[in-house]
C-alpha cells in the first residue's frame, strides 16, 4: 500500500494532466521534460546532502561531451555554485615517483582523522580512457579508497589541456557543494599542467626529492616559483641525512625569489609519505597560510582573479575550437597553408583572410 502511495506521487509529479487541446505527442514531451527537472532537482538535493553516487553522477555529466549531458551539468553547477565556497584547493605537483599518491594516501587519511572531508581529482592531460590516468592506480591509496569521507576521482580524459581543466574546475566546484572541505588536485608535469592547476588552487605544493639535481627532477622553471610549500618527500631510512641537507639548500635558494603577493613566504618542510612522518607539519603550515591570506584579503582576490582567468579561458578556448572544427574552416585553412608553402601569400595575410572568412560564416 505505502508503496503504492509513494509509486502514485512520483507519477502525479511527473504526469500532472497537460492543457486540453494539446496534442499528445507535445503533452507527452512536456511530461518527459517535467521529469527529467525532476530527476535533476533530485540530484542536486543528494549532491548538496553529500551523496557519493550523485556527486560521481554529476561528475560525469560535466565530463561529458554530449550536448544535452552539458546543458544539464550547467544547470546543476550554478544551482551548486553558492554553496561551494567553504574549502581550501591544494594543488599537488612533482616528477613521477616522488610519492605523489603515497602522499596524498598519507595526507588525506591524516585529514580525514581531523573529521575533515577530502577530495582528490587530477589533472592529467595526456590520460586517456584506454591508456589509465594518475589516479588510476587507487592501489597507492588503498586505505584512502575505503573511507567515507574521500572521494578520489581520476583525471578527465581528453587531449587539450584546456578541455581536461575546464573539467576538472568544475568538479572542484560540484566536490565541494558535497561538503568536501579539502580539495586535493594531482598532476604531473606534463606540459603547462601545473601552471593550469596553480590556477584553479588556493595552496601550491611541490614535492621534491633530496640529492637529485633540478634536471633529474625535471623541474621546469617557474614552478619553484608557483610553490607555496616545497616538501621533501622520502626523508627516512638513509635518505634522512640528505633530505635535511635539501631542506637547508632549499631555503637558502628561496630568499633569492622575490616575494609573493600573497605576503606568504614560501616553506620547506621534510616528509616521508610512506613512514607517515611529517606529515602533520605539511597541515599545520597551509592551514598557516590559510589564516594569513584570509586575513590580509589575499584568499579572496585570489580566486576571484581566477574566476576571471577561467572566463577569459573558457572563451578562448571556445573560440578557438569553434574555428578549428568548423568544417568549412578545415578546408580554407588546408588552402591557406598550401599557399603560403608556396609562398603565394603572407601568413599575416592568409590569417586575415581566413579570419574574414570565419567571421562572415553563418
Ligand atoms: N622510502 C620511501 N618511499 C616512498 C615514499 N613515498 C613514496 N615512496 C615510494 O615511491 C614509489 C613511487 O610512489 P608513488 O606514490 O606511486 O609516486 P607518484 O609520484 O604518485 O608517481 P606517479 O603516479 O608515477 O607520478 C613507490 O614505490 C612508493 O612506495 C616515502 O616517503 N619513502
Ligand atoms: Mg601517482
């Protein structure tokens, strides 16, 4: 009977009789689409109460390709939007092997113990479905995989570096309308990926190792520069004695960067991931951070400038793909670079024209 009940409410809500003279076929299109706002309020409603299902549900949706699985995750993120404002963005970088998930494994266990909740996405652009991404090893974070309070969700695929960031910007956003209060985002040094994840966090960590020169970490420049915390990772067993050495090299070289605008000055702390050492000290310092730059106002212009980065972004990116696969555009810009080969036209020239052309298509 109660189950009856319960059956006739759901219908009444998604079959409540339409105008007399509609035809049936719209009547039936108004009562598919009245169910679809209802099976999408629902997942809101089960997002915003921390639903792990829902929340992979969501992510899928924002890291779909399809047209209508887009509209919808646009819906869901702005109604996800104001309550997505309580939590701080870590974003974790260093060469492969440096103990990135160990870490991360150790971290957010340690975390969790502090009755916080965390997240952990990647941001990985060279992943694609078939050849795995970071993250895709969970064995790492073995124990991380089985508490409640993780949700570990390995990098968007995709080619662009641009496509997967736009991804992964929103999932942050949908994580923490979940009530994840720490955003833990992985990458690795591929291309312009740790400058893209430095752009969409509050706290920039670089893990390094002692005793292997910047080539052999490759170590990219700027990225001393990004960081926030440079933390030596494997400073155990007989790695200890080299790791403190590391530490003190560090901190000279950092007083030879300029200052940040955040007024944060830059730590060096030593861990070792896979003994749990350390680890607490690496907490302690960004939740440092995080008191100073709420309170010199850093915290809050900072992502503000990245919203506005990210629109900007969004728009280029935009752009860009609306030139590049639009079929008649293929075919123009195949002409212009034959001529331009053999040298009928100037690239300046050739661009303007394509340009032109772009801009009166339809
Ligand atoms: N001794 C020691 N070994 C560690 C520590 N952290 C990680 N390792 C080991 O280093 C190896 C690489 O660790 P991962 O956590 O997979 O490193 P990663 O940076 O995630 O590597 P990629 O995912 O390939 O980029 C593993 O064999 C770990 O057990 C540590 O603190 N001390
Ligand atoms: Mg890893």
């Amino acid at each position: 009977m109660s189950e009856n009940k319960h059956k006739s409410a759901l219908n009444e809500s998604g079959s409540r009789p339409v105008a007399g003279n509609v035809n049936p076929k719209s009547a039936q299109k108004i009562r598919a689409s009245r169910k679809r706002k209802f099976l999408e309020e629902d997942l809101l409603q089960q997002l915003l109460e921390g639903n792990k299902t829902a929340l992979g549900r969501a992510i899928t949706l924002v890291e779909s390709n399809q047209f209508t699985h887009q509209q919808k995750a646009q819906q869901l993120l702005e109604s996800a939007l104001p309550y997505s404002q309580k939590s701080i963005r870590i974003g974790i970088t260093g060469v492969p092997g440096v103990g990135k998930s160990t870490f991360i494994e150790s971290f957010g266990s340690y975390l969790i113990r502090q009755g916080k909740k965390v997240a952990v996405l990647a941001v990985d652009p060279s992943s694609s479905v078939s050849s795995g991404s970071i993250l895709g090893d969970k064995t790492r974070m073995e124990n991380l995989v089985k508490e409640e309070n993780a949700f570990i969700r390995p990098s968007a695929s995709g080619t662009s570096l641009g496509g997967v960031a736009k991804k992964t910007r929103e999932s942050i956003i949908l994580c923490e309308a979940a009530g994840f209060d720490i955003v833990l985002i992985e990458t690795v040094g591929v291309g312009q990926s740790e400058t893209t994840v430095h752009s969409m966090t509050d706290f920039f960590l670089l893990l390094k190792l002692a005793g292997a020169g910047d080539e052999l970490q490759g170590i990219k420049r700027g990225i001393i520069e990004m960081a926030d915390a440079i933390v030596i990772n494997k400073a155990d067993g007989d790695n200890l004695k080299a790791a403190r050495e590391a530490k003190s090299e560090f901190n000279r070289a950092l007083q030879l960067y300029p200052s940040k605008e955040s007024g944060w000055k830059p730590k060096v702390a030593l861990c070792s991931a896979l003994q749990q050492t350390g680890i607490e000290s690496v907490w302690e310092l960004i939740a440092e951070f995080q008191k100073n730059v709420k309170e010199n106002g850093y915290f809050q212009k900072n992502r503000k400038e990245q919203n506005k980065f990210w629109l900007l972004q969004t728009i280029n990116e935009h752009l860009k793909n609306s030139f590049y696969r639009n079929p008649v555009m293929k075919k123009e810009l195949e002409i212009q670079l034959k001529a331009i080969e053999s040298n009928k036209i100037t690239a300046f020239a050739a661009a303007d024209l394509l340009l032109e052309k772009y801009e009166k298509l339809d």
